[in-house]
C-alpha cells in the first residue's frame, strides 16, 4: 500500500511538472512600456535640444526638478528655450 501511494505521488509530481501551462510559447508574461498619448499641439521636451516658441506658447513642467533656459532677442517675436533639466511639455497656441 505504501510503494502504491507513493507510485501514485510520483506520476502526480510528473503530470503536473511545473513551469508555464504550455501552448504555443507565443504568449509572454513581459510588459512593454507605453509613452503615454500628447493631447494634440503638445510636444515633449527632450534635454539638451533647443525650442523656437512663439508668443501664446506654453512651457509645462512635468517634473518638480526641471530646469528650463529661455534665450529672447528684443524685438523678435519669437524665443529659443532649451530643457536643461527634468521633463517638460510645450503646448503650442
């Protein structure tokens, strides 16, 4: 009775065999990361690129750290800015 319970236990263990539940293998427990969707007019600021922003545009900072520098000509309707730090957005009017 012993030696027949644990035949019976080994084919158990075997049957069930652990790892994935089969199939395919074309299906994948990893996630990829998604950048999430910009309303449109909204750009992502990447640092270290520079900007041309007109009047009506709107810098946005999406992070507490972002460091952002404005360079404006007198008389020139138009700025250079540039992400030095952190994340930002430019919503443009």
């Amino acid at each position: 009775m012993k030696k027949l319970l644990i035949l019976i236990s080994v084919f158990f263990l075997v049957g069930c065999g652990g790892g994935s539940g089969g199939g395919s293998g074309s299906s994948s427990s990893a996630t990829v990361p998604v950048e999430p969707t910009l309303p449109d007019g909204t750009e992502k600021m990447i640092a270290g690129q520079t900007y041309q922003v007109s009047s009506g545009d709107q810098v946005v900072k999406t992070s507490e750290d972002a460091q952002i520098k404005v360079i404006h000509v007198d008389g020139e309707t138009n700025s250079t800015i540039e992400l030095v730090t952190g994340e930002a957005n430019i919503v443009r009017s």
